[in-house]
C-alpha cells in the first residue's frame, strides 16, 4: 500500500504477514516467503522486497502510535539481522499483540489519526494538532468551510472521530481555562494535572521494575537534578529540563513520559525556531516575576546541540531507572557547528577599552546617581574578576578562609568546575581591591582577623553571600551606566557602549586571560590560573592578537 494511502493509525498486520516476515529472517527469498504467506500485500507487478518493508513500515508505526518506541526500534533492528534477530523480533510480536487499543491525545498531529488527504488539508491552513482542531470543530456546524481541500465528506470523518473520542473535546477544554490562568512557570512552580505529570505516561515502565521512587515525571527529573552536586551543573540542568517539560505539557498537551521519537524531532526544530515567541522568549528576568520567560533569546547551533545532549542524558538515566521503556532522544542528532574557537575571545575588552571602563567606574556614584557602598562594590567585582579570572560561580562561592598568604605569596583555594579543587594566583591588583572592599564593610585586612566563613562577596543589608543571579544583575548595572557615560564624552565611544551592554561577569575571565597573555605570561601559567583541562584551550587566547602581530610583521617587512 502507498505510503499516502497507509491510514494513520495502522491495525496489527496479519498473521500471514508476521509469518512472511519470520520466513524471510530465516533465509526465504523475499519472492517465496510474500507469495506463501501473505500474497495480497504484493500488488500486481509490484516487488515483494517492497511488500516486505511496507509490512515491516506497519508494525514499526504501530508500536510508535501505541508509544512503545523500544519495540518499534527492536523490530526495525531485529528484522535487519536475520536469524541472529528473529528471538529478539518474536519477543517484540508477543509484547505488541498484548498492547491495549491506542487512544488518541490530544497534542498528537492530525496526520497521526486522520486519512492523509484530510491530514493534509487541514495542516495546509494551519492546523497541525487535535488540540487545535477542537477549537473548531464543535463550535461550528459548518465549521469546515473556507479550508481548501475539506468537503462535506472529509468534515462528516472528522466529526465521526471526535464522536468516537468525546474525551479530547474535554481535555481541549481543561487545557484551554489552564492555559488562560497561566501558561508558563519554573519548574519549583509547577502544578501539572494528573492526565499530563506523567503518571501514567505511555513510555513509562512497569512501576514493579522502577527503582525510583518518583512517580511522576517532575518528582523523577528532581531525583536526576539532585545526582548533580554542582550548583551550576544542577541549574544549568534544570534549565534544560524545564524547558523541555514546560514545551510538552504546553505545546503538545501531553506528559514528557508520553513523547515520542516524533516528538523529540519536533522539539529540536522548536529550538530552532522559537515559537510562539511571545510565549516563550522574553528578558532576563527572576524565576519569581510573573512575566518569566525560560528562553531569553534565539538558540545557537551548539546550545541547541547542547540542549539536546543534556537531555538524551535525562531520558537515557531514566531507562537505566527502569522509569521509562526507551529513550525517544537516543537518535536526535544535531549537525555539528563550524567553528574555529570554542571561546569567544570576543567577549572581552582590549588594554585601552578596559582602561576607559575603570576611568568611568570610578566615578560612578559622582555623574552616576550610585550610592557609594554600592559604586565600591561594584569597582571590586570589576577589579577583583579582572586580576583572578576567577568564574561567577566561584566568586559568589569564596569564604574569607579560602584566601591564604604562603610565605610570600597570596593564593586563592576553591573548587571550581567539575568539582575539581584548583589554587588561583591572587595578584596586587586583587588584593588591594578587596582591602578597600574588606574597609567598606568594617572588616581588617589582616587575615588573622577574619572570620573564616564569612562570604567574600556580601550583599549590602547583611553579610550573607550573593547568588550568582544577583551578581549578574550587580554587574551588569555597572555595565550600563559605564556604557551611559562612553555615550556622553566629547568623543561618544558607541563601539565600546556595545560592548558593554552586551557584557557579562564572564567577560572578565576572558579580559583576564586575554591581557595576561598579552603583557607576557607563559601560557602555563595562565592555563593553570584558570584551570583548563587543556592547553589548547587557553591558547586561543593567544589568536586574539592576530591583529597585533600582523601588525608587527607588516612593520619589520615594509617591502
């Protein structure tokens, strides 16, 4: 049969041609095995290798439909090795012959339930899922005029399959009042209703085999979170999840424990294109503020690969869980980005932008309305990231006791990225930074006097440790009012204004090793100071005075 003309949701092939596929793995020729068993499969003329795939094509779409993705890809694979598969492929058919009728939900794609031809012209107008079919269908009696395509007929089918499935016209319903008190909330705000959290997922596992305790998918992504001790792995994570979460519940209707390999194609094209925007994309903004989007921007080709490979690693430790049957993201590839860095060494300020930053930032609380215990705040973060390269996350971290003086020398102890225990060179510049920051909040500069746990980084009404949001947001304001004022010089500097707006904490890691490098540290010696794991890494650094030294070459040969 046509692929077009194959209806959506295929019936169980029959038994004949089960036994035409079983005879063919034990090595009868294609023409035999379709003639013994299963001759009406083979049109007239037609080929009996193509008649054995269409029957192969069928039991794959019906273990997809009824969300057995293992069974589909364990008969896809079963079927290729012959013999070698044909226990694999026998286990298959008993799993798939015991399978409950599939229900339709209502995120599943029209063309999914519908004859193709019906499929086709509704999608053409714009209506690709149940969920938005139902909008129309029962409000209308002629709701089907003014779709190219659909006659009295093709509307007669629909209707027949929404009077056979009352229940989707219901859930279009429920979704339809959720949606208009909220849509979107982190995932620590989450109410899903029980018909989408997941408890009874069609990819879900027999609950006797679960090793989790989680019997929903947001407790079971909260068990996976919770394997991360970093906190930046875990936020990091948690992003990914949420995302992914927030879209199936949202955009599909359905649990993440019912998505498909269907499914998780659809989502890779969703990061690319992220629509509705209004919907999901919006400014930086705390997880608590009603008008919190989870994306703040288009995706780059390597987030959207990085996305994606967080979430394979969900699903696939979900499997080892025995949580969920098969992993639908096991397969979803993302062609890989051309790039010649992996760093951005961009994403810096060059030796006379950086002198202008500094000039400005001291004057922040004079033209700048700053108070000045924030202003001096503010020019120690600058300072303090500037001389150690040190990451966000690690800054917000330090105590006070983490800071240590060996003979002569003053060295920063932390745990950084990875969980790796790492020792950062702590240079005159960052020193004095933080005496005048130690000053500002009634502290000594002696270390014998320090209170060991006190946080390096305080915030202003008391001496309890900054988040890593909070930096962000500290930083940049500072980076705002710095830009403000390169506007407002005699001689406006919008190059340097740009920048600056752009700016993140992390450009300080980059500045760092950048102009490190550049006044003439061995690359070692940067590489340790900012922990790569390879050298490779720090030494891209080094190709951000390719101007530079092009320069110079071009002076010491005139011609």
């Amino acid at each position: 049969m046509p692929a077009s003309k194959r209806p959506a949701n295929p019936p169980f092939p029959e038994s004949g041609e089960i036994l035409a596929l079983r005879a063919r793995m034990q090595g009868v020729a294609a023409g035999e095995a379709i003639s013994r068993y299963a001759p009406q499969r083979r049109p007239r003329g037609g080929s009996a290798r193509q008649a054995l795939a269409d029957i192969r094509t069928d039991l794959v779409r019906f273990a997809g439909v009824r969300g057995r993705v293992d069974l589909a890809q364990a008969i896809g694979e079963s079927i290729s090795q012959g013999m070698a598969g044909l226990a694999r492929f026998e286990r298959a058919i008993e799993l798939l012959r015991a399978l409950p009728p599939a229900g339709p939900e209502i995120g599943d794609e029209v063309g999914r339930w519908l004859p193709a031809r019906v499929a086709a012209a509704l999608q053409a107008h714009g209506i690709g899922t149940l969920a938005e079919l139902t909008l129309r269908v029962p409000r209308n009696k002629a709701w089907w005029r003014g779709i190219p395509g659909m006659g009295p007929s093709a509307a007669r089918t629909v209707e027949r399959f929404f009077a056979t499935h009352p229940e989707l016209t219901a859930r279009a319903r429920a979704l339809a009042v959720a949606d208009a008190v909220t849509e979107i909330q982190p995932l620590e705000r989450q109410r899903t209703p029980e018909d989408l959290d997941g408890s009874r997922g069609r990819n879900r596992a027999p609950r006797e085999t679960c090793v989790l305790a989680a019997d929903n998918d947001l407790a079971a992504i909260q068990a996976w979170l919770q394997l991360h001790e970093s906190p930046a792995t875990r936020r990091a994570y948690r992003k990914e999840a949420e995302r992914l979460l927030l879209w199936a519940v949202v955009q599909l209707g359905k649990p993440l424990s019912s998505l498909t390999t269907e499914d998780a194609n659809a989502y890779r094209a969703f990061l690319r294109d992220l629509k509705p925007r209004a919907r999901w994309v919006g400014p930086h903004r705390p997880r608590s503020a009603p008008d919190w989007r989870p994306f703040n921007g288009e995706l780059s080709p390597a987030s959207v690969a990085y996305a994606l490979t967080v979430i394979n690693n969900l699903f696939g430790w979900l499997v080892d869980q025995r949580y969920l049957l098969a992993n639908p993201f096991s397969k979803v590839k993302v062609a890989a980005a051309q790039r010649k860095r992996v760093i951005d060494v961009s994403h810096a300020f060059t030796e006379g932008e950086w002198l202008l930053v500094r000039a400005i930032a001291n004057d922040l609380e004079g033209k700048h309305g700053w108070q000045a215990p924030a202003a001096e705040r503010a020019r120690f973060l600058l300072d303090f990231s500037y001389a150690t390269g040190l990451r966000a996350g690690e800054l917000v971290g330090l105590r006070l006791k983490q800071i240590v003086l060996e003979e002569d020398d003053w060295w920063i102890d932390l745990v950084g990225k990875g969980q790796k225990a790492g020792r950062v060179a702590l240079p005159p510049l960052g020193r004095n930074a933080l005496e005048r920051y130690l000053r500002l909040r009634g502290i000594s500069a002696d270390p014998r006097r320090w209170t060991a746990e006190l946080a390096l980084v305080a915030n202003m009404q008391d001496e309890t440790r900054i988040t890593s949001t909070r930096l962000w947001v500290v930083m940049k304001r500072a980076f705002r009012s710095i830009a403000a004022a390169a506007r407002a010089l005699e001689t406006p500097q919008e190059a340097l204004a740009e920048k600056l707006e752009a700016a993140s904490p992390h450009w300080m890691r980059h500045t760092h090793a950048r102009h490190a490098l550049a006044r003439g540290a061995e690359l070692l010696s940067v590489r340790d100071n900012l922990r790569h794991a390879s050298i490779a890494t720090t030494s891209i650094y080094l190709q951000a005075e390719d101007v530079k030294r092009a320069r110079q070459m071009s002076t010491a040969f005139q011609g």
